[in-house]
C-alpha cells in the first residue's frame, strides 16, 4: 500500500491479506508483493507505486478517494491519467467518483466505499434534550472543506441562537485564514478550534455534545466524520457531497443545502438547533443508516474480499 497515510482499517486488513507493508513515497517498496495497491493516481504516490508493481509482477490496484481529478490541470492530469490506465483495477469510493472515472473511457471501476465505523465506540450516550446548541465539524482545516461558508453561516445562525456554540476541531494549513475569518466576523466568543487530531472515544463524547454536525466541502469521497457523528445520532446539514446523498436521503438523517448559500445553510442549521424532537429522530434514522452501510467488520471484510476476488482472477 503506498499513500499519505496507512488506512484506518490496516491492521484489520491483514486478517484477510496476511503480510501487509505500507510505503510513503518517494521510498519505493522494497519486497516482493502479489499486490500493490496506489491510495491516489497523483504525482507523489501514482508513480512509485506503478514502478513497484511492475518492477514485482504484481496486480496494481489504484484508488480514488474524492472528487478532485476534475480540478486537475497540466501534468497532473496527464500523470493521473497514465496511472489510471495502467491499473488492473480503478476503485472509486462512491458512485459519482465512478461516472467521473468511466467518462474517462475507464472501464474496470469497482465502488467500494471508504468508511469503517466502529459503532460500538461512536454510539449515543446523550439524548439530544440533554445535549447544548453545539454546531460541530470536525475533519481537516483545507481548502476543499470551504470552511469559511460555515464560519460565516454560523454568524446568521447566532442571529436567531445566541447562545450557540461553533466547534471546529482537526488540523491543516487553513487555520490561519480561519481565526482571521472568525475575527472578522466577530464571532471569537462563540467558536472554539480544537487544534489536535483526537482518539476515537474523544471524537465519540464530542459528538454527544452536538446538536448538528456541519459539513460545507466541495467535495469528498465520504465523508466520514459525518457516519461517526451519525452513529452517535447526531444529525447533518451538508452540502451534497460524496457517498452521502447515495445513502440518505434530505430530511431524513439531515439536510442537504447548496454549495456556496450561507444563508439557507444557516436556516437549516437554526431549524434543528431548534427543534430537539427532530434533531433526535433524524438522529437515529442516521445510526441505523450507518450501521446497515458501514458497521467496521462489515466494510472493512468488503473491500478485503473485493481485492482477493482480482487475484483470484
């Protein structure tokens, strides 16, 4: 496996796939595998872990985890698109992924979804009339979670919530801008940032702090902090992004809002602050979304065994 990062699920996978190595370029890896698997088709890790699968005679399995590659211009474009095509098999985290990929004339596209959620430690402790008008998102401080559409809603929503509280915890080079967003809006006293990755079982008590999870990206392959914070019954209002509007529908585990509207985001926002029999039914419609789509053992055993059906074949 070469990426930024070892899957979540790594030490899980190796019940399926015995010796499993992970590599983060420009090292190449360094044994003989029956597969190599490329977490992303860009410059930094689509190469290296093409080389390595031809250098070994392994299976080469590249995947793709967001919506980016339409944002790709010049020689990443090129590179991503050699890569694509050289690969045995093209995973896509979700369907819209898939289309974008099979546009371009690639035919061996495989969906297999990226989230793995633990239910038994994102679970509700709290129901939501004990629980404060707390607005959370947690996830990486980048450019593509278009973060400042949130900061400036949740200003429309102290409008109508005064006392509400923005919590924005996970980390990446966007805080700077952030903080100064936030001051600017003079909303200091309302948002707290939570500068740190957290532990799982700090994330799941967060959550059951939380009123609404907020999400405004410009695209995901997941996401999957919204299924955390949903196995925790706490419901969503996102923009229509990754595999999220495939499996819930509007109104039913939360509210789907357009890209780029402050103003009917902080509407929906204000609506499920407001109304704690709605948050709590959309609440669990949602953990039982994602137990049925994602629970740990299921998915991590479904893209194992779809990646053994290729060497088999």
């Amino acid at each position: 496996m070469v990426g930024r990062s070892k899957s979540i699920a790594f030490e899980d996978l190796k019940k399926y796939w015995g010796e499993v190595d992970f590599t983060r370029p420009p090292k190449i890896p360094a044994s003989t595998y029956d597969l190599v698997i490329a977490q992303e088709p860009t410059i930094r890790i689509g190469p290296i872990a093409c080389l390595a699968a031809t250098l070994y005679g392994a299976k080469f399995v590249v995947e793709v985890h967001g919506g980016y590659l339409r944002y790709f211009t010049g020689i990443q474009k090129t590179i991503s698109s050699l890569i694509l095509r050289r690969a045995d098999l093209v995973r896509a985290v979700n369907n819209e992924i898939a289309r974008q990929l099979r546009d371009m004339g690639l035919k061996n596209v495989l969906v297999v979804p990226s989230i793995y959620v633990k239910t038994s430690v994102f679970k509700p402790v709290k129901k939501h009339r004990d629980r404060g008008k707390v607005v959370i998102y947690a996830g990486r401080f980048a450019p593509e979670k278009n973060l400042p559409l949130l900061i400036k809603a949740f200003k429309l929503v102290l409008a109508k919530e005064p006392s509400a509280k923005l919590m924005l915890i996970g980390k990446g080079p966007e805080k700077p801008s952030l903080l100064k967003i936030i001051r600017e809006q003079g909303i200091e006293e309302r948002v707290t940032l939570v500068d740190k990755w957290l532990s799982p079982e700090e994330l799941a008590r967060y959550y059951n702090e939380a009123a609404v999870f907020a999400l405004t990206s410009l695209y995901e392959g997941g996401p999957r902090a919204i299924c955390e914070a949903g196995a925790c019954e706490t419901p969503f209002v996102s923009t229509p992004v990754g595999i999220l509007p495939e499996i819930v529908k509007d109104g039913v585990g939360g509210f789907f809002v357009k890209r780029g509207e402050p103003r009917e985001l902080a509407e929906k926002i204000v609506t499920l602050l407001q109304d704690q029999e709605l948050r709590q039914e959309m609440g669990e419609n949602l953990r039982e979304i994602v137990i049925q789509n994602f629970e740990w053992d299921k998915a991590v055993r479904r893209y194992a065994e779809s990646y053994l059906s290729l060497l088999r074949s």
